[in-house]
C-alpha cells in the first residue's frame, strides 16, 4: 500500500511539474508578441510619414492576430485535455465529410489565397469518436498542410478501413519534415525552426492529445505527393 501511494505522489508531482513549465513556457510566448505589439505602437504613435503609420499598423494588426492564435490554441489544448478523460462517454459516430467541409469552409480564405488543390475521398464516412476531438485534429493537421503547401499545391484526404482500424490520411505536395526531426514537431512551441507565418507550435500537440484520448495511433511518413503524409489510426467499431 505504501508503495501504490508513493507511485501516486510521483505521479501527481510529475503532473504538477509539467502543468508547472507548460504555464511558464505560455506565459513567455504570450509575452513575445505583446512586447512587439508595444513597440509597433511606439512606432505608430511617433510616424514621422503616412507610410510609415501604415506599416506600423499593419504590425500591429499582425501582431494581434498572432497573440489571438496562440490564445486560441492555449485554450483548444486545455479543453481536449480536460475533456479527454471523459472521452470514451462523448464518442458517438461522427461524420468525417461534415466535419471535414466545415473545416474547409473556415480555412478556405487561405486555401483560394494559395491556390491549393483540395482533394477529399472517404470510403469510411464516419468514426466514432469526440466531435470536438475530429473536429481539432482536421482543423489542425489540414491547417498545417495548408500553410506550408507551395502555392498551386495539393492536398489530399482520404479514411478508409484496414482490418479492426479506420485510417485517416493527409497528404500534401509541401516540403515535408525530416524523418529525424519527425517526433519533435508533438513537442508544444516546437517549429523546428520556421520564422513568420501564423503557427505558434501547438498545433500537433493538439493533434497528440485528441489521437491519445481516442487509443489511436499517428504516423508521420513521407507522402507520394512528394511532402508530408501524417496518418491517424483509430479503433473501428462496429456500432
């Protein structure tokens, strides 16, 4: 007995350490942006031309859309945690086209910009699961896609079934990640060193914490499409 209540106390302190560096790590990126979106202020307060208050504004803009992001996927990523001991009660079967068009339809603005291919065919329409799960993990791995698809790219979507499994499938024409550095992209802030855009490294972790409340499997593999493949393996069910 003594045992099992020491294995708890280190559990429950292990738990609290990461809790305790995750909310530093946070608290300092959130510092980041709101620093810069201070001094772009600065500069627009003291312009010295209209062109120059135009592009401080447009930092400023930039900025807020950045720290309004990672606010955002701070709270998707606190919302799956909580809710991913509960999963196994919320799982329902989910229909995976209707959530994949509502999620095209969000993120169609960056899809027309870039001129992207999009490419959809399910052969298994539904998966059980947590509606606000699938709902994260497409938001997230086709934004992902998205973005760093080259302009006039392709992306393609697909599920299926293979044995006692439903594989959900993404696959773009973008530049892929190393096999090497494949398992740092589900640490949280990690980039692997992108500079700009919209991404604040969270993003997989999000995917991580939807694909561990659903016993599911992820696999990042090269793609025929010459870039990234990333695969989610769930448990099919019969009912």
């Amino acid at each position: 007995m003594i045992t099992s209540i020491n294995a708890l106390f280190e559990r429950i302190n292990r738990t609290l350490s990461l809790e305790r560096g995750f909310t530093a790590v946070a608290a300092h990126e959130l510092r980041t942006p709101l620093a810069g979106l201070r001094a772009q202020a600065q500069i627009a307060a003291t312009a010295s031309s209209p062109e120059e208050l135009a592009q401080s504004l447009a930092m400023v803009m930039s900025g807020v859309d950045r720290a309004s992001h990672l606010l955002d996927q701070l709270l998707d990523l606190a919302r799956m945690e909580s809710a991913a001991s509960e999963a196994e009660r919320h799982r329902k079967s989910v229909d995976v086209t209707h959530m994949f068009e509502t999620v095209l339809a969000d993120l169609g603005a960056l899809v027309h910009k870039r001129q992207l291919r999009i490419e959809s065919e399910f052969r298994e329409p539904r998966i059980v699961a947590m509606e606000l799960g699938m709902l994260l993990l497409l938001r997230n791995l086709l934004g992902n896609a998205f973005r760093y698809t080259p302009d006039g790219g392709r992306v393609v979507i697909s599920t299926q079934r293979e044995g006692s499994e439903i594989a959900l499938t993404i696959d773009d024409s973008g530049p892929g990640i190393p096999a090497d550095s494949r398992e740092r992209v589900f640490e949280r802030f990690e980039r692997l060193g992108a500079r700009g855009g919209d991404g604040v490294g969270l993003g997989m972790s999000i995917v991580q914490s939807v694909v561990v409340a659903h016993h599911a499997i992820i696999r990042l593999l090269e793609s025929p499409l010459g870039g990234l493949r990333v695969q989610v393996r769930f448990p099919a069910s019969e009912t």
